[in-house]
C-alpha cells in the first residue's frame, strides 16, 4: 500500500520475516527533511532517482546520488533532505547487526572488536545495486521464502566483503571520554525509563553540564534528542507486532500516544497507526514478547 500526502512525499513500508522481521521501505521524498535521528540497525538501500544531501554527526554534509548504495552503521546520527529540486527515490531495509552477524557467519574480515560495519556512507557498486534492487522487489512482490533468504544472505556477504571493516563510528567512541560511551549506554539500557540529566550524570560521574557538552560533541546530538530517536525506533518493532500505538507508546517511554505521533512523525515521515497500517498489510503477524515496562506495569501484549 502507497500513501501520498499533501506535499508529494510518497512512502510504504513493510516487514519481511525471511531472517527475523526486518523494517524495508521504499519512498520518494519531494519535500520532507530527516532531522538527525539514530536507527539501532544498519540502514542499508539504493538512491533509484534524484539525490539525498546527508550529513552524518557533525562531519560535512555530501550527496547521496542516484545509481548508488548508502549505507548508515548502527548507532550513527544523521539527518537528510532533497539534494535536488525533485527530492530523491530510494529503497532502504534495515536489517539487525544480529541478523549481519548471522548472515555473515565464519567470514573472517572481522573487527578486532568484534563488530561488523560498512565503510562508507556512499558506495558505487554496479553490480551491488543491482543485487539490492532484486532482493527488495523479492520482499516487496512476496516471493518464496526461499528466494528471499538467498537474495538477502548473497547481497550482505559480497556487501560486507567488498565494503566492510571496523566500525568507523563506533571505533571512534571507543577511545572517546569514557563519559559518551556510559552515557549511551545507559540511554539504550533505560530507553522506556524516565531518564533525566541527573541520572545520566550519576551514572558517568560528572556534572549534568559536562555530559551535555561532551555527548552532543561526540554525536552531533544532544542525549534527549538521541533518546527519542531511540524511543521511536523500538516503538516501531511494537507496532509492527500488532501493538495498538497508545499502549506501544506508553511501553516505549513517552506520555502519551499524542507525545509519541509528534515524534514518529518527525523523524519517519509517517504517523504510527500508517506505519501499523501498512506493516500489519502484508498478513506478516509476528507477536513480540516485549519486555515488562519500567515503572509503568504496563504491558502491550495485553492491550486491545
């Protein structure tokens, strides 16, 4: 299903459980402008038509152009608008770093880490795109399940191996002040908790000041920005579950559903019950068992 809005934006988005439920969108944006937002999963995809500027953290902006691969490392801020007068077409998926693992098996190119990660933001690969472009198709027609397994499996391994290697990102946290990497992980610990200043300073024992300052720095976002990229981000595998978005909402840590539309609107384009829409679309059904909530004791399984 494909929704237009007053502004031309057209977007629709789906899940595909061929590995485990996997966010895929396809979208032409004319007009609409990603503020700086993180995904907790890679963000893989083609620029079919126009161009997307992009700026990752507080690096310089560049263009992602048509006939190209983007790609976007988990964890990694970044925001986007129309690098053209016609904005840009383009297919993304956004597969897990436990899928990646999975996928990639015993290939030895590893990280010392550990971790899996893409080198580059853009990436020109004819022949990549090409396999991108049929794997999505596959999802989007509903091809056999096994087609779209080997269509995934195929593109991630020769992805990775022609493009992948340390983190680039996240290797630079690492030896970052050890207060950005306490203070992200303690947004993603408490992601659904009422979190405040205080408690983030408690935890990396500095000033509320100094983790402003040295989060935002590092990022290119402040922490409660980067905790609502987060919120939004989880709602969605809720929502895709079935959850109805007034219990998803209040699981996920905002107040309200109302509090939450503002949101997801923002840095998605679509509001929730859309996204609902067209992921529960498909006929894909795939309950989650979320965690119990902190401090609410509320659980949307249990919701209408």
């Amino acid at each position: 299903m494909s929704v237009s809005d007053p502004s031309g934006d057209q977007s629709r988005t789906w899940t595909d459980p061929a590995f485990e439920p996997t966010e895929f969108l396809s979208a032409h944006y004319r007009n609409f402008v990603f503020p700086p937002h993180v995904h907790e999963t890679f963000a893989i995809g083609i620029i079919e038509t126009g161009g997307q500027q992009f700026r990752s953290g507080r690096a310089s902006s560049l263009v992602m152009p048509a006939g190209t691969l983007c790609a976007i490392n988990p964890g990694v801020v970044h925001e986007g608008c129309p690098a053209t007068s016609h904005g840009w077409r383009y297919r993304m998926f956004y597969p897990s770093p436990a899928l990646v693992a999975r996928t990639l098996g015993g290939a030895q190119q590893r990280s010392p880490s550990g971790d899996w990660g893409l080198d580059r933001h853009v990436i020109d690969d004819p022949e990549l795109y090409g396999e991108f472009e049929a794997l999505h198709v596959s999802s989007q027609l509903r091809e056999t399940l096994l087609e779209r397994q080997t269509r995934i499996s195929a593109f991630v391994g020769r992805l990775f191996e022609r493009h992948g290697n340390a983190l680039p990102e996240r290797g630079q946290a690492r030896v970052a002040p050890r207060t950005v990497g306490i203070v992200r992980d303690y947004l993603h610990a408490n992601a659904e908790s009422q979190v405040s200043i205080a408690d983030l300073a408690h935890a990396a024992g500095v000033s509320g000041t100094q983790v402003i300052r040295a989060f935002s720095a590092e990022t290119g976002m402040p922490p409660h920005s980067y905790l609502v990229s987060l919120r939004v981000e989880r709602a969605k595998a809720l929502l895709r579950a079935g959850n109805s978005p007034a219990a998803t909402a209040l699981y996920v840590g905002f107040s309200d559903q109302s509090q939450m539309t503002r949101h997801f609107k923002r840095l998605t384009g679509i509001t929730p019950g859309r996204f609902s829409a067209e992921s529960l679309a498909t006929g894909q059904r795939t309950r989650i068992r979320p965690r119990r909530c902190r401090q609410r004791g509320h659980d949307p399984k249990n919701s209408d």
